[in-house]
C-alpha cells in the first residue's frame, strides 16, 4: 500500500519536503492557506534571490547565533555546497557576487519556483490553495477550504507555516495556539529600527549610509545602511539588529579605515575661520547624510571630536512592527523535538522552517537553513513512514 504524507506550507520548506517525501515513494499533499505557493519566497527575490553563502560548513555555521543540534545536523547535510548543486539541478545557473552571496544567475525567484513546482508535479505531489490548517480532529487535519471544512489523514505530516512576520504572504503565526506550553515568543529579527528625526534630516530621508562600520554588543556590521522617514534599515542595520533588540546601544563607526590618532591629528590643522562643517568636509570628506548624521546624534560637539566620529551614538525608539521583520526569532522550541524534528508528543508530526525557534543573518543564511531543515524533516518522515 502507498503511504501517504501531507505537507503544510509551500515556501521553501515545505516544498523541499514534500520533494523528498515524494522521491521516498509516498504520495504527498500540500496544502497553504494563500492563492499561489511560495510567497515569501518570490519577495525575497525581488532586489535578487539570495539562495546561500560561498562558505565552508564551519564559517557558515558561526552565523547562527545559536545552532541546536538538529539544526547544525540538517545544515551539514544540506549546507551551500548542496544548495548551489540543487538550484543548478533545477535549470538555475548560480554566480558567487564579490560579498560571497549567492544568486540565481537570473536573479529573480520564480524561474526556480516555476522550475520547482513542474519537479514536484512530475511526482505527483497534489498542491491545494487556499487551505488554511486550523487544527486536529483526532488523527485527522482539518482545513478551511474555498469548499468548506476539509480533513485529511496521513502516515506523516510535515508543518511547515513559517514565522510571524510578513502575514500578507502566509506567515502570521496562528499555528502557536496548536503547541500550548512548546513554543518561545515570536521577536523580530532583520529589522528596521524606529528613529525620531529632527527636521534637518528630512531631506535624506532614503539615503544609503556607506563606509561605515556599526557596532551593538558583541555584533558588528559593514554594509550600507538606509535613513528612511521611518528610522534605521537595510544590511547594515540587520547584521547588528538582534543585539539592538536585545537593548545593546548602537555606534557607528563613521570612518572605519581611520585610526581615531589619524582623524584627530586631521582635525588638529588650521583652518582658518571655516565653519566645523567645511572643516569636516575639507579634511575628513565628511558631507550629505553621514554629516547629517553626525550633526543629528553628535551635537554639541565634545572636545574628543575624533572619539565622537569613531563611535557615534544611535539613539533609536526600537525595532520595527513584528509584521515587517525579514523573518523572527522564537517559534517552536527544539526541546519539542526529536533529532528528525518529529514533535516528541505527537509521532508522526514534523516541522520545519522559520516555524521553528532559530534565526539568522540575512546573506542566504535564512534560506539555507529552511531548505535544510525541510528536507532533514522530509527525510526523517519518511523513514517514519
């Protein structure tokens, strides 16, 4: 007799499970509760899909601020070495951008997603839309449908719903009211942060910030950075955001490849009767939103001008809305789980993806490890099965 197997959630997760699930011979169901699959998926890749870093499996791993074992298990298993080769198995030629990030030669998400789901169909792999999961009754999962209730049994059932950020696209993280006492708070992670802004700055409102190195506790970030109306955000800003969540103070670094001895022995020339903007400017090339910046959190100027610049302070209101994180922390704890990521008090349950309690820095770091755990999940249930 065919076994069966029910996946719920088409991003990259579920999809990679039921990929495994269906090449192990079970005939597989995916249900999601939005009109098209992969969502969040096809946004991640509209400024470029970035799939995976060109990292060895130790590297890769120090990105993770915590790495539970089943996670660092999946992410050996399945890490970028595999990831590259799987998107090239799919049609989807990848180039290593001079960041190490690793993109689709296209760029765009749904060459893949397309490419993916003709894979899935070729196996077999039934997908519903418009079914949104709403619980158990008895071993069965019940669903909300276009058509009314419906309920599905299973030898297996693999969750994969995402987090609680972006609820537009499928994530909003109701599945926490099915695993009483099991799950950490949602927290967001990749995030803006909410400044109050002084009318000066309005004119840089969507400015990027570039050549500066930002600093909260023990994170430490190089990329640019965007002013926007609403504070803080872009690359930058993320590489360093759970450390600020977490309430560590924020400096920026406005001149990185500068000693704070060379930029004070600059500042120490006469200038004349210049004004301390065309002073800035004329020796340090400080101008636009970086001298901004510093005239908006620096003033009054200290006598330790060059400490200022090597470590200005950020004064933020916190995070952005949970809602528009890039993705969250908390979720489903690992203690609920087994190594397979089967949940320990219902055989047969697996989950995987951003519904579990992880996070990661953006750079293909949050991909990887959905892909990763989806399939470490898949292959466990159909070992079950």
């Amino acid at each position: 007799m065919t076994k069966t197997a029910l996946v719920v959630g088409s991003g990259p997760a579920g999809l990679m499970a039921a990929e495994v699930l269906a090449l192990a011979g079970l005939q597989v169901v995916v249900a999601d509760a939005m009109p098209s699959p992969g969502r969040k998926f096809l946004m991640a890749g509209k400024s470029g899909l970035n799939l995976t870093m060109d990292l060895d499996n130790v590297a890769f791993h120090a990105a993770y601020p915590v790495l539970p074992d089943a996670l660092r298990v999946a992410l050996n298993d399945f890490g970028p070495t595999q990831v590259k080769a799987w998107a090239q198995g799919l049609g989807q030629d990848v180039f290593t951008g001079s960041s190490g990030r690793v993109f689709p030669t296209a760029m765009k998400a749904s060459p893949l997603l397309r490419a993916w789901l003709s894979r899935l169909a070729g196996l077999g792999v039934t997908l519903h839309q418009r079914w949104r999961w709403t619980g158990w009754d008895g071993t069965a999962a019940v669903f909300q449908t276009p058509n009314g209730p419906e309920r599905i049994t299973t030898n297996v059932v693999v969750l994969a719903m995402g987090g609680a950020s972006w609820s537009r696209l499928g994530s909003d993280g109701a599945w926490v009211a099915q695993f009483d006492g099991q799950t950490s708070p949602f927290k967001p992670s990749n995030m803006g942060f909410v400044v109050d802004w002084s009318d000066h700055m309005i004119r840089h409102f969507g400015a990027a910030v570039k050549g500066c190195a930002l600093s909260a506790g023990q994170q430490i970030g190089r990329g640019e950075f965007i002013v926007s109306k609403r504070g803080l955000e872009g690359g930058g800003i993320y590489a360093v955001s759970q450390a600020m969540r977490d309430d560590a103070p924020l400096t920026v670094d406005m001149f990185p490849d500068l000693t704070k001895e060379a930029i004070a022995q600059r500042l120490s020339r006469p200038q004349g009767k210049a004004s301390m903007a065309t002073s800035l400017r004329k020796v340090l090339g400080l101008e636009g939103v970086r001298a901004a910046l510093v005239n908006e959190f620096g003033r009054p100027f200290p006598d330790d001008l060059a400490g200022l610049l090597k470590a200005l302070p950020i004064h933020h209101l916190g995070p952005r809305p949970l809602n528009e994180a890039i993705s969250t922390a908390g979720g489903l704890r690992f203690d609920a789980l087994d190594q397979g990521l089967m949940v320990r008090d219902r055989p047969g349950l697996f989950c995987a993806g951003e519904m579990l309690d992880w996070e990661a820095p953006t750079g293909g770091f949050l991909i990887t490890a959905c892909l990763a755990t989806g399939r470490h999940a898949g292959r466990a249930a159909a070992a079950f099965a």
